[in-house]
C-alpha cells in the first residue's frame, strides 16, 4: 500500500511503525507545524520520509495542496491524532479514503477532550478505527475498543490509556484495511460533540456554586493532567489553579 499519513503524537509515531512494519509506504507526512508537533522527529524517521515528503497540515486548504496530495497516487490516507479537519478535496484524494484513529467509543465524545468528557458526562471511553467523511469523527466504523474509567482515573491517566489502546487497536486494524477486508460499520445515531473550547465551560469553579461532591471531584480529576493548568477558582482577580491526587487504599497516588 501507498500511504499519506496525517499524524501527530505518540500514537502517530506508533502507527507510522505499524505501517511500515507491515511493508508498506508512507509516501508523505501531513505533520502539525513544527511548534505544535509531538513526537516529530520520531514520527519521520519511522516513517521513512524526507523532508521534501513532509506537508505542514496548517496548509491543507491552501490552493494546490489538495493536488499534491493526489499526484502522490497513494491508496489511503491514514490519520493519527491529527488536529486538522480533512476536507472533501483531500478525501477525494485516495482510492481507499481515509481511516482515522480516534481516543474515543464513538458515537460518544467527537471532537475534542475525550478523556476529559468521558469522566465528566460519564459517557463510555474507548477508541475507535473509522473512516473519515466530511462530519467530525462521524464515519463508518472499523472497530472499537472500549477503556474502563475507574474512580482513580484523571485525565492524564485515561489519556495514557487511550492512547496505549489506540496504538494496539490500528496496529490489529492494519492488515485487514491493507488487504481490503476491513469492516465497515455505520455509526449509530446520537452521541455527543464536543469542540476545544468547551473545556472552558467547566474550568472555572465558582467559589459561591453549589455542586455536589461528585461533581466537583469529576472536574477536578478531569481536568488534572501535568503540563495543563486545568481548573481553576478566582480570588481577587487571580485565578488559583487546582490539581487532584487519587490513590486507593493501600495503593500509592496516581
């Protein structure tokens, strides 16, 4: 198989390994752009690419992106924890479409901040292998997987979870999208969306609020993740930010 792949992170890295473990190409990498890229030199070099075969994904709408992505004459594209929207021009671009990887059990949590949400709406967490339509996250489905949420869990914690799941998920997903005899489920209706900004609607804990305990332990567990300021309450003007440790009994603190 002729592969682009849209990758950022580890588990962009990881599917880039999977990829060519199995003989295939990457005959391109749509990376982020250098600032925002994790794991980008790793991701490239187990890609086998150069720098002439690296596309910054911030210009996927620029004219004539789109055409050199399908002058590349590649089967399918393969998308890895990606931060850009692909458009019907860039789909368009391969015989087999696009398959994503995404930190969530769809229909449940498009979008942004799965493990966030997932604690929060206590909707189920898990991942899943799809193709990619013109919606977020909304096309037909390859397969899932689902991750327990246990009351120890913190965003960080879940996180690392579902990236640990993606990474098994595509790599036994590979061999039946290179043969062609992957599944193709559609989704089932409802769910839940949510966009990066949403966070923003539960950071900031009202001092003069009442919520139950629950409520205010599932935000704060959420949102703690080393690296993030998280949530935050604001006295005299300055916000104090917060984080959570949880530990079983007889367990050290995760």
């Amino acid at each position: 198989m002729r592969v682009v792949l849209f990758a950022n992170n580890l588990v962009g890295w990881k599917v880039a390994e999977a990829i060519r473990a199995a003989g295939d190409q990457i005959v391109a990498v749509v990376a982020h752009p250098e600032g925002r890229r994790r794991f980008g030199r790793e991701t490239l070099d187990a890609a086998g690419v150069t720098e002439e075969q690296v596309i910054d994904g911030a210009t996927l709408r620029d004219p004539g992106v789109a055409e050199r992505i399908a002058e590349l004459s590649a089967d399918i594209g393969v998308s890895a924890f990606f931060g850009y929207i692909l458009r019907k021009p860039v789909i368009d671009a391969f015989s087999e479409g696009i398959v994503n990887v995404h930190p969530a059990l769809l229909p449940f949590n498009r979008g942004s901040y799965p493990n966030v949400w997932s604690i929060v709406d206590k909707t189920p967490a898990g991942v899943t292998v799809h193709y990619i339509d013109e919606g977020v996250d909304t096309g037909d489905v390859v397969a899932q997987r689902e991750v327990p949420v246990e009351p120890v869990d913190t965003g960080a914690t879940l996180y690392k979870k579902l990236e640990d799941a993606s990474i098994s998920l595509f790599a036994e997903c590979w061999p039946l999208l290179r043969s062609k005899r992957a599944p193709r489920t559609a989704q089932p209706t409802g769910g839940t969306t949510h966009k990066l900004k949403d966070v923003a609607t539960i950071d900031e804990i009202d001092l003069d609020r009442t919520y139950t305990a629950r409520e205010l332990i599932d935000v704060l567990r959420a949102r703690t993740f080393a690296g993030y300021k998280g949530a935050y309450f604001v006295v005299e003007g300055r916000r104090v930010y917060l984080e959570l440790s949880l530990k079983r009994e007889d367990e050290g603190a995760t």
